[in-house]
C-alpha cells in the first residue's frame, strides 16, 4: 500500500481525504495545506453542527489558526441540514474561484454524493420521518424486514445492518412510492467526478485504531465533552440528526442519573468502534477506486 508523496500532488487539483474516526484525516489535510496551500472543508455530517465542538473533534484554535477552514460547527442546533445542503455549500466554495479544497471527513454518504452525484429525492415529509423514527426505535427488525418485503432491490443494495441506512430506504418508499434504489439509478452527474480530484481513503486497521479511539474519547472528556453535553441536555431530542454525535446519547443517560460516568466513557467507546466499524464497511464497499494510504 503506497505512502503519500506530496511532491507528487499537484497543487491545483482538489484533494478528497475519507478514513474512519480517530485515523488522523485532519492532521494529513493540515499537513497539505501547510506544505502546498489550499481551503480545508469539513465532509463530517457531525462536525457542521455547532453543538459538538469538543465531542465531533472539530479542529481546535491552533489547526483553525493554521489553515482555513470551512463548514465547521456552522449549522445551529436544531436546524435541518442533509448532504443536499453539503452539496450546495461546497459547489459555492467550488465556484468561488478562491482556493483550491482540500475536503476532509468520515461521513461516505457526503463524498460518494460530491464524486457519484445525488440523486433528486424529494424531502421525506416529517410526519413520515416521525413514524420511520418510532418504528426504528421500537422494532427496527420489523422495519428492516418490511423493506425486504416491499423494495428487494434497495434492501441488497444497503447495508442492512445499519438502521440509519434501513430508515432512509423506507422512508423514502413511504414518501415516494418509489424505491431509493430506483431515485439512485436516476442520480445526475456529480459536482467533482473522481477523475478529476486526488481521492486518498486512510486505512485503519482495528487493532491500530481501537486503542486511539479510547484514548481520544478521555482527551475529549478532559477537554469538556460533559459540559457540551450538559448544554444541549435541556434541547435533547434522541431523534434529532444533531443527537447523533458518538458519545452524546451515553453523557445525557449520565447526566440524568441513568448511568454511572465510568458507564458512559465505556458504551461511548464501544459504540464509537461499531462506527469505525461502519464507515470501514462503507469506504470499502464504495470507494474501491480510491488510493489507500496507510494510516
């Protein structure tokens, strides 16, 4: 697996950077902005909400103070946002003409949607999205088995065991009548096809990555995971895209007295190795025509 000689990279053409959580993505687009120049833009659907700076491992003062930085903890708590809104806000950095991007994060559905296009869903109306959200909270088998019955050919197309992917598939059906399937085969032409960026995913083997995840989650708790936690507590709304940060379900449990601190540092790891987990499955699945580099 090749390592990244930056004296190959052109300096003009825009970088995509993809890799798990804690595989140290920010630090390598940190690294070629330092050395080549370039606007380093968040791809992390957790980090736009201004919610989690410590908790979503948003970039800190001095990596801001060292490069520009774009679409970070910009979207109020409680303000919808989608990838059609990513979309939107990274062709205006695109048109802008200004520096070249260097786009970095973990969330795959962003950058296959920036690479591979997206396709023209309409809004999921929200008393559907209330009902998905009920039916994956109380019964997401039932739910995942509905859609096997009624859209085949999503359901071998997603990855079945992630109940966030399962929800969209059938809200979508719901919504539509139409399968996502079929709204994907209708996908226009992305805004930055592949061949014309320097895509690079980072490899993170579970072994090296498991013991950084458990030493950064004590890192974000020194630096005042808790406290963020404690502020969104009276805005807590466990359905809520925002609310999905890892960690934040098992600091609120903490913060009510459901569960013990040590209680909530251990599930916060482990669910953030299940999400390591998924976004490894996701990159393999979907970006086979990246450049692996080691992480």
């Amino acid at each position: 697996m090749p390592h990244l000689d930056l004296s190959q990279l052109s300096a003009e053409q825009p970088v995509l950077i993809a890799g798990p959580t804690a595989s140290g993505k920010s630090a390598l687009a940190l690294e070629i902005a330092a050395r080549q120049g370039g606007m380093i833009v968040n791809a992390d659907a957790l980090q736009v909400h201004d919610a989690w700076r410590v908790l979503s491992a948003r970039p800190g003062a001095e990596d801001l103070a060292a490069a520009e930085h774009k679409l970070y903890g910009h979207v109020p708590l409680g303000a919808p946002y989608s990838v059609g809104h990513w979309l939107r806000e990274v062709a205006q950095l695109q048109n802008h003409g200004g520096a070249r991007l260097i786009i970095v994060g973990g969330t795959g559905l962003y950058l296959t949607a920036l690479t591979q296009g997206l396709s023209p869903i309409p809004e999921v109306p929200a008393e559907i999205r209330a009902q998905a959200d009920a039916l994956r909270l109380e019964d997401p088998a039932a739910m995942a088995a509905e859609l096997r019955a009624r859209d085949p050919a999503t359901s071998a197309r997603i990855d079945m065991a992630n109940p966030m992917r399962v929800q969209r598939a059938w809200e979508v059906l719901a919504a539509t009548d139409k399968p996502l399937a079929t709204w994907q085969d209708e996908t226009p032409a992305p805004d930055l096809p592949l061949a014309e960026a320097a895509a690079y995913v980072i490899d993170a083997p579970k072994d090296w990555l498991t013991p950084r995840i458990a030493l950064r989650f004590e890192q974000m708790l020194a630096d005042g995971a808790l406290d963020e936690a404690r502020a969104a507590l009276p805005h807590w709304d466990p359905t809520a895209p925002w609310a999905r940060a890892i960690g934040a379900p098992e600091l609120i449990a903490h913060l009510r007295g459901e569960i013990s601190l040590d209680e909530a540092r251990e599930a916060a790891i482990i669910a953030t190795r299940q999400y390591a987990k998924r976004q490894r499955t996701w990159f393999r699945a979907r970006m086979k025509a990246w450049t692996q580099l080691p992480a």
